[in-house]
C-alpha cells in the first residue's frame, strides 16, 4: 500500500512538472560564440535554436513573446553595435520614470500606453521624450526578458525621435550579474535547462542582453533631477567622485563572481558595500536615516534639485525631504502601478489609467 501511494505521488509531481514545462515560454537568448550567434527561444515548451555567423548576427530580427500573455509578441532587431551610455543630459519638457518592474510585463506595458511613451503595437511614440528605469527589472516575476527586450527596442527608436531610454542599473541587475540567484524565480532555472545551458550563462559578456546591460550605468542625470535605484550614502559624498568617474569606476565590476571578491577591493567599497553602495543604500527611508545636510551635500556635488530613487517600497509614489527626494518603488506585484511624470516644471504620479496627481 505504501509503495503504490509513494508511485501515485511520483506519477503526480511528474505531471505537475509536465504541465509546467508544456506551455513554458521564455527568451529569446541570444548567446555569441568565436563564429557564430547561437539564438535560443522557448514558446509553450518547445525549444526553437538557430546559428547565424556573426558577421549576419545584427541584421537578424528576433521574437519576443509574452508568456503572461498568450499570443501578444514584438520583433526586436539585433543591434550593430553598444556602447557605454553617457552619464549626464540635458533637461527634457517630458518624461516618465518608473523602477522595481521585476519582470511584471502587465505593469511596464499599462504605464508606457497611458503615458503615451508608446503604441498598442509596443511602438515609440513620446517623440523627444525621455523614458528612465530606475533599476530592478530582474527576479520575482515572470517576465523578465520580455521586458528587457522591449526597453532594447525601444531605445533605437526613441533615439530616431529624438528622445532617450535611460536604463539605471539596480541591485538586482547587479546581483545577477554576479552570480547572487537568490530571488531568481524558478521558470528562468527551468528554462535555461531545457537551452542545455544554466542560469547563470544567460546573461554573461557572451550574451547580447548581457552585453547592453553592462553598457549602463548606476547613476544619471537628466537636467535637474538624479537618478538612481538606492540613493546617495555619505562616503559618496565624500569622495568628490563625479557622476563619470563613479559609473566608469563600478562597470568593470559588474561582472565579477559574487561580492565577496568585490568586497576584497578597498578602491571599490564605496560603490558596492551594501550599506552604502548607491543601488543599495537605504538611508533616506531607514534608520539611521539620511540627514537634510547630507541631501543638501550631494544636490550640490552632482549640481541637482531632486533626487528620484526606488529599491524601498511605498505606498504610491512620493517626495521627501522636503521634496528633494521623490520614492517611486511600487508593488507591482500586487497591481500598484505607477509613474513619476515629469512636465517641465511640474511632477505627477500617475497610474495605470493615465489619472495625474500633482506632487509638490
């Protein structure tokens, strides 16, 4: 009697795993080898991989489709060539921010249609506008990749119009780069064993997703306004460090093995202790908490009026200290979804429906 149960159980679970692989979706992948791209996709279970030599690789237009959502895909075309971003631009009459989508398709496509950022058919249409992520597209969710593909279409073509799609790195991007898989959700280990591959391979300097993520930088600014996932700790402040020499001392980091070794390094630890780290730091919610001189200190370092961060959940998007911080760390995971507009002079939350809500 045991034993038949014990084989129900096992029958059971071998279903359940079944089911689960025979309508996983995910990718593509697109990973580079001494000749070839080898691009790699998974839709409703079935592997599709294709090799192209790589002379050929940026004219290929690669698939994406939504798993969350049946039958809704974009094209993405391979670009020519990446390169570092700048850390500085000039002030913009628009743009709309948002941070910690973690793989939430739903929420990233409600926020861009309402903020006429783009198209019903996933197109650019904010013209000279400017669109920033600050940080935290990875884990949790289930649509990760998907996500990243789109803000990689999209920047092509908001440069075409003459506007810009800021990517700020996060400590989830950074965890995934090196090699910190604790909130990884399950499908992504699951899929890259059904690519014959791991996790940990999809997103390394021999990818193209890994290669456009290691083009982006920690920090921006956009004309009055900072941007970042974390916020700006004291021994930042006092390192004098502008925003280029920060971003350019922490992107051949990014992709080291763990942060032990990062740690190691005394040059580095202001920009990856998680204390004080600026994707991690957690001084303007959390004891002990940022003083108004420090905020004061680094508005005047990095010649700013605000500064705009996530990494700290809140209720609805905010400002503190007086307005110098504005928080837009959301749970999208429970369908709190929104955006920081901002209009010249003015600032707005937004929700999914394009509501607006002035902030001071």
């Amino acid at each position: 009697m045991i034993r038949v149960f014990v084989h129900i159980l096992l029958l059971h679970a071998f279903f359940l795993c079944s089911g689960q692989s025979s309508t996983l979706t995910d990718g593509p992948y697109v990973f580079y080898t001494k000749d070839y791209a080898v691009i790699k996709s998974i839709t409703n279970g079935q592997l599709k991989k294709d090799s192209v030599p790589l002379n050929s690789a940026h004219n290929q237009l690669l698939t994406v489709t939504i798993s969350t959502q049946p039958g809704i895909s974009f094209n993405v075309p391979i670009k020519r060539t990446l390169q570092p971003e700048a850390s500085t631009y000039r002030s913009t009459d628009k743009l709309l921010a948002l941070s910690d989508i973690e793989g939430t398709f739903d929420g990233l496509n409600k926020l861009l249609q309402s903020g006429g950022v783009i198209d019903n058919q996933f197109n650019w249409i904010f013209g000279k506008g400017h669109l920033v992520i600050c940080g935290d597209m990875f884990d949790r969710g289930e649509d990760v990749t998907a996500c990243l593909w789109l803000l990689y279409k999209l920047e092509d073509e908001a440069k075409d119009k003459g506007g810009h799609v800021h990517i700020i790195l996060g400590n989830h991007e950074i965890m995934n780069m090196s090699e910190d898989f604790r909130y990884v959700n399950a499908k992504y280990n699951e899929a890259a064993s059904m690519m014959g591959t791991t996790y940990k391979d999809l997103y390394t300097e021999n990818t193209e997703l890994g290669r456009w993520l290691r083009s982006k930088n920690i920090m921006e600014r956009i004309g009055n306004y900072l941007f970042l996932h974390g916020g700006v700790s004291q021994p930042i402040n006092q390192s004098g460090l502008s925003l280029n020499e920060i971003n350019d001392q922490a992107r051949p980091y990014y992709q080291m093995s763990g942060f032990d070794s990062l740690l190691n390094q005394a040059q580095v630890l202001p920009f990856f202790s998680g204390d004080t780290a600026p994707f991690w730091y957690r001084g303007y919610f959390i004891e002990p908490r940022a003083s108004m001189a420090q905020i004061d200190s680094t508005l005047n370092l990095f010649n700013v009026k605000r500064i705009v961060v996530g990494h700290n959940l809140v209720d609805s998007i905010q400002t503190r200290y007086e307005g110098k911080i504005i928080a837009i760390d959301v749970n999208y995971h429970i369908g709190n979804y929104q955006a920081l507009v901002i209009n010249g002079k003015d600032i707005f939350r937004m929700n999914a429906t394009g509501e607006m809500k002035k902030l001071n």
